[in-house]
C-alpha cells in the first residue's frame, strides 16, 4: 500500500469526534476503497483529552497544526467565520487540502478561499456544510454536471423542520416547540441563526452558486423566518390542501418572453412557504434534511436524509477526505504527484462564472397565501378581490370563516404565482379599507412544478 494520508482534525466538539470515531470504525473499509492507510497524526484543541490515542499529537496551536509537515489533510471543524479562516488560509498556504464543514465561513468568504486555493493549487472540500450527511454537493457538481438546472427548493435547516412538523402534528404553538427543541440540542441557546432562515440562507448561497455558476453571494439572499407563523395559519393551510415548510428557493428566471426583462435573473430566498401536502418535500418531516433539484433534461430529483450529528456530519467530512485521497495519490507521467481529478469548487471553471443578476424581492414571483381580518360587512370581500384583480393578481381559491365574537370574519386567499412588487401595491390598498381591522398576513406558495 502507498504512503499514509495523514490527518490534522481541528476541533474536537460533537464533529470532530465524530469523525475520529467513524475513522476508527470503518478503516477497514477507508483502505479498501482508497487504496491508502488513512491516519490522523494531530488534532488542534484547547484542552488535552485522556480518549485520544496517545499518537496523536494534541496541539492547542492550531495555525502550527495546520501546518505542520506531519499532515496532508487539514479537516477544520472549530466554526465561526475569523480564527476558522485564518486557520484555513494558512493551511492553504502551505500547501494542504482542506475539508470543511463550515457553512457561514465559505457562504460569506467563499470566493476569496476559492481562488486562493486555486493559486495554491490545493482543494477546499465542504460536503458537509450544507445538507449534513446528505451528499448533496457531490450530486451537483458531479451527478448532474451534465444538466441545465432550472431551480431547487430545499428544506436545509432541521431545527426549523422540527419546529414546523410540531406544529402541524401536534397543534403547539412556536415557542412552546422553540423550547423543546432547545432541551433536545436541535436548537442552540441562541437560536436566532436557525428560526430566523440565516443558517438555511449561508447553504443556498452555496447551492445556488454550484447550481448556477454565479459567485457566492449571501448578502443578497432574501431571508425571512418562522416565528411569525401560526398555528391558526398552519391549519388554515392544511384545510387547503397545503402545508407550510421553511424552504430554501434558487430560481433561474429568463423574464416573461414580452421583451421586459425585469424579471430575468436568479431568485435566491429563504421563506416559509405553503407547498402542497402531496409533494414529497411536504412530507420530510422531523429534522431532516432535504433537497429537491429541477434540471434538464432529468427532470426533479429529491435527496433526503440526516441534516446534522456527529455520524452524518462526520459521514459528508470522511467522503471529501476519500476524494483528496485519491486526488493525492494522482501521478503524472513522470511519477510526480499531480492534483488529480480536480472538480472545480464552485462546479463550473473559475473563469466561467457568470455575473447574472440576483433578483431584488420585490422582483420574486410566487403564489400567495393571504390572511385578511375584516368587519363582518356586506361587500368586503368584493372590495379584496376588486384590489387584487386591479393589480394583476390572479385568485386560485378563496375560503371564508366564521365570524368570531367581535365581528371580524376571517378571508383566507390563495392566489396564482404573481411579481411581489404588483403583491406589495395590492396588500397596501387592502390594509387602508376601513373594513379591514388588522395587517395582511402573506406566506408565499409554491406548487413545485
């Protein structure tokens, strides 16, 4: 067997662990498929633990760590977006493989890793940032490296998930799930990152590059949260045959073929959305993970598994490990070590990166599901519609409640896919009728098709 491949771990929480774990689990298995011996010669951790084989060396210098002669591969599972870079730039610089599975490092400096790795002929390696064990990364930049991708919706953030599934399963109210979710460890003491979509937009700005060939661009993803949604809203939209998931959207628009191309570029936006209760991506329930990709000519393909844990997160960090391997035991024809194999990281070449737009919010086109309080009032209804219809906006159904003790009757309104600048005038005009005794409440709708 060739040399060893040595390994420096650089964090020793829940995922680094779990990554020395399933080394020692399955190296039986790690040999037979890269034909090398797999070896972790350092881990970087601020304290010394007694459960590391006494070989390893446990550094709390981790720039040394990610430079030192006795590594080939730097795995960098410490989190955040400053110590993390300054780890992963030096290590790129001396010339190591990186596999990483940080999500808001490579979502808000991506771009500038990437090309330095590029000059630095070296790999940067993230599977597991996006979609934990699920080998959505591999899917697109390989499996489908043939198609036209036309858009992906994806449920990306399991504590999110998990709070929607509570909700509709059992009829609890957001906080009351927020919390337990929290005593599980699916949601941090700070769960802002998670119910707030920005955790879920760091992985569609990733995607969405890999899908598109455009640069990263987080700062221009729309994001929106759940914590505004409601269990009177979660049952309305079962009533109407819907269900509301907190979903990740990267949309190729071409315009609308009139010649105006206002409309023409990439929606990328994070949003609770009413998606129906048939579609497959209705029914990934939990705190699982799931992606659903339209391309040409293959057509819609759902990836579905674990989006977090030690053993999924360690699964996504191992399977990039295995592709440096084999990328370092590439030669030319001299016998030199080459950087093999080499899928770009962004899956298109640097140079061919496009520069098209990514649409403003009020340039999307969705469907609408609108919750409108209103006076129990001859004609109000007719006054709602009439707004909509003069803005362009076309109603797919309409379901009318009770009235409740105070004389408010309920109007729930489903609309057709419509830009959200022609939404945003109609809502406005709406709100100033006298009938109307509270704010419009819109979720976007989506049919999957």
């Amino acid at each position: 067997m060739s040399k060893s491949i040595k390994l420096a771990i650089l964090g020793l929480g829940t995922v680094g662990t779990g990554v020395i774990n399933l080394i020692n689990d399955n190296l039986d298995e790690l040999k037979r498929r890269s034909g090398r011996d797999i070896v972790i010669t350092e881990v970087g951790t601020r304290r010394q633990r007694d459960d590391i084989d006494p070989n390893i060396i446990q550094n709390s210098d981790l720039m040394a760590a990610a430079a030192s002669d006795n590594v080939d591969i730097v795995i960098e599972v410490i989190g955040g977006t400053t110590l993390a870079k300054d780890v992963i730039m030096h290590a790129i610089k001396n010339g190591k493989h990186v596999v990483t599975a940080n999500k808001a490092l490579l979502a808000e400096h991506g771009n500038e890793i990437f090309a330095f790795a590029e000059a630095h002929n070296v790999h940067v390696a993230y599977e597991a940032a996006v979609a934990g064990g699920i080998p959505i990364i591999k899917v697109m930049r390989e499996g489908l490296a043939a198609n036209k991708i036309e858009w992906l919706a994806g449920i990306i953030n399991g504590t999110g998930n998990f709070i929607m599934t509570e909700m509709r399963d059992k009829g609890r109210p957001f906080a009351d799930v927020l919390t337990e979710a929290q005593e599980l460890g699916y949601a941090e003491a700070d769960p802002t990152f998670d119910v707030e979509g920005i955790d879920a937009a760091h992985k569609l700005a990733l995607l969405a590059s890999i899908a598109f060939g455009i640069p990263l661009q987080f700062d221009k993803v729309y994001c929106e949260g759940i914590t505004g949604i409601t269990l009177q809203d979660v049952n309305y939209a079962e009533e109407l045959g819907y269900r509301i998931k907190h979903l990740g959207f990267a949309v190729r628009r071409e315009g609308d073929g009139s010649g105006d191309n206002s409309t023409a570029g990439i929606e990328l936006r994070v949003h609770p959305t009413l998606i129906p209760q048939n579609a497959l991506l209705a029914n990934v329930n939990g705190v699982k993970n799931a992606v659903l990709v339209n391309s040409h000519p293959l057509g819609q393909t759902l990836y579905c598994g674990d989006g977090a844990g030690a053993g999924a997160t360690a699964s996504a960090v191992m399977a990039d490990v295995m592709d440096l391997v084999r990328v370092l035991g590439s030669k030319d024809s001299n016998n030199e070590s080459t950087n093999g194999h080499h899928v770009p990281h962004l899956a298109f070449i640097p140079e061919q990166l496009s520069d098209t737009p990514i649409l403003r919010a009020e340039q999307m086109i969705t469907g609408y599901y609108l919750r409108v309080h209103a006076h129990d009032n001859p004609g109000v209804l007719a006054d709602i519609t009439r707004i909509l219809s003069d803005a362009g906006i076309n109603i797919d159904a309409i379901l009318q409640k009770p009235a409740h003790k105070l004389g408010q009757v309920p109007v729930i309104i489903l609309t057709l896919p419509v830009v959200e600048s022609q939404m945003n005038i109609a809502i406005e005009k709406i709100e100033k009728l006298d009938t109307i005794t509270d704010k419009v409440v819109r979720i976007r709708l989506d049919e999957l098709a």
